[in-house]
C-alpha cells in the first residue's frame, strides 16, 4: 500500500507557492516531483562532506556512480544545508543541535510532500558519545530519550509546552540490526539514545568552559543513564523521532560512537581511526539499502 507523507499543517494548501528557504528551493521554480518524485531512502547527518561522501559511497554500491564522479549540491543557492541525490536516496546535512535539524526537517518533509514521494524510509546517520561501549561500536536507537530519560520531546508552541512522542520504528531497527550480523565486521547494539541541548554540561563533560560539578556527580549520572538503557548521546534525535512520527514517516537512527564516556569526555582517537569508525553508519545504512532494492 502506498504510504504518503502526512503534512500536520492545513495552512500550506491555501499557499500558492511553498518556498523553501533554507534549501534554496520552491514549488514555484521547481518541478518537485520531477526533481524527487522518485525517492525512496533519505539520509541525514551533520556534516555536509560527510553527507557528500555518503553520496558517493551509496552511488557506487548501487551501480549507479563511477569513481571519483562529483555530485553537485542540489541547495548550492544556500550555505545552510547541503542535499546530493543519487537513484532514489537523497542525502542531507542537517548541522548540529535541535534548532539546525528542526528546521531542516520541516522543509524536508514539505520537499517529500510536494514531490509525491510515498512509502519513505528516513535514516539519520551519525556520531555519538558511548555509554558502557567500546569506541567504534554502532548503536540503533530504539527511543531517543530527553536529559531526564524520559522518551519524549518537549517543545514550546505560542507559549505553552507540547509533549511528543520520540519512538522509531521497532521493525526497521530490527531489519538494520540484522543487516549489521549480516556484515560482521563490528559490534552493534539497539539501545535508547540521550538526546541533549548542549555537548558540554548538557552531557555532564568535565572540559567545557563552565563546569559546576564534580566527576563522581558526574559518573553518577552516566551511570544511570545506563541502567535507563541509554547506550549513547547526540543532540538530534528527539526532534528527528518526534517530526518524522508526526508525519507517518518510518524512521531510524543509526550513530557510531567515538568514546566511552564512562572512561573520558575527550575524543583522543586518530585521525584515521575516526575515519574508519565514521563510515560504519554509512555501511550499514549502504547495506540495508541494497537489500531493500535486491541488489
């Protein structure tokens, strides 16, 4: 059955043109459905080099690029976003924090609405601080949970606090964690993720520029964020859940982790190392793909 995105706005259709503004895209000088009415897979993570990369990567498994083949940025008008699309999978930097992937979202998912798109799969794929897990290993989330472990979003809307569920879909998260066994070449778990405001105090570090705390409070709190389930912490998650539920979109998180944060707040790897564990998500995600498509 056909699954369309499901826009919670009956302000748009009375728009005679929907601009994207931090895409550099509108439905007034854009054929959205000939663009993107094909897409099939969207994934989403910080950095748009990364998100490039991911392109490439994705392209060349599918048959679909050939080496050293440049994929231009489909938001070149804008130097907010970056968005590169190969076949059905459309690739998107989000940049860091609730705030920068809010926003992004909102536009991405009126994108897939103008455009007809149905039956989407939405994969933010990324990196994240471990909790209890060695460096390298890839988490799945199935909840994001806020600084308090509670699995939901609170948002202010004219001034009153709205609750919204932060749940993923279950059966996707099983799918990537058996297409990880599938691969073998490193350990992945599906455990809830901590989605917080701020990298520093927000995630209890010792080396920010203010720290009003001690590391024995600090390890207290790891500590039981883990007995919580949670495996390991970023800071997009939540709105990421919530506005893909909201929308009827099946979505997922897939994040490496660079450190365990029981052991350390300063990512000391290599270089090289983090290379290596930061293509990961993109492995999975690349292998799932495939498998979805039979090739």
């Amino acid at each position: 059955r056909e699954n369309f995105i499901h826009l919670c706005n009956p302000h748009l259709e009375k728009m005679k043109e929907d601009i994207l503004y931090h895409f550099a895209l509108g439905t007034g000088t854009h054929d959205f459905p000939a663009l993107f009415g094909d897409v099939k897979f969207v994934c989403v993570g910080g950095s748009p080099s990364r998100m490039k990369a991911f392109i490439a990567y994705i392209a060349e498994e599918l048959g679909l690029g050939s080496p050293g083949c440049d994929y231009p940025n489909i938001c070149a008008g804008t130097d907010r976003y970056a968005m590169y699309k190969v076949g059905p999978v459309l690739s998107v930097s989000h940049g860091m924090g609730i705030p920068s992937i809010s926003i992004m979202l909102h536009e991405l998912i009126k994108l897939l609405y103008h455009a007809k798109c149905s039956n989407i799969t939405i994969i933010r794929i990324g990196t994240s601080g471990g909790i209890g897990l060695e460096p390298g290993s890839v988490v799945i989330t199935r909840q994001s949970v806020d600084a308090t472990f509670k699995p939901q979003l609170e948002q202010v809307v004219l001034g009153k606090t709205v609750i919204r569920s932060t749940n993923l879909d279950e059966q996707l998260a099983k799918e990537l964690m058996q297409c990880s066994k599938e691969i073998g070449q490193f350990n992945t778990v599906i455990g809830n993720t901590m989605c917080t405001l701020d990298f520093y105090e927000g995630q209890g570090r010792l080396d920010g520029a203010i720290c009003l705390y001690d590391e024995e409070e600090k390890l207290q709190y790891l500590k039981k964020a883990y007995d919580s389930g949670v495996r390991n912490i970023e800071m997009e998650s939540s709105v990421f859940a919530a506005m893909c539920n909201l929308s009827g979109v099946k979505a997922a998180v897939v994040c490496v982790t660079l450190l365990n944060r029981l052991e350390g707040d300063q990512i000391s790897s290599s270089h090289d190392v983090l290379v290596e564990y930061q293509q990961r998500p993109q492995k999975l995600v690349g292998y799932f793909i495939k498998k979805c498509l039979g090739k």
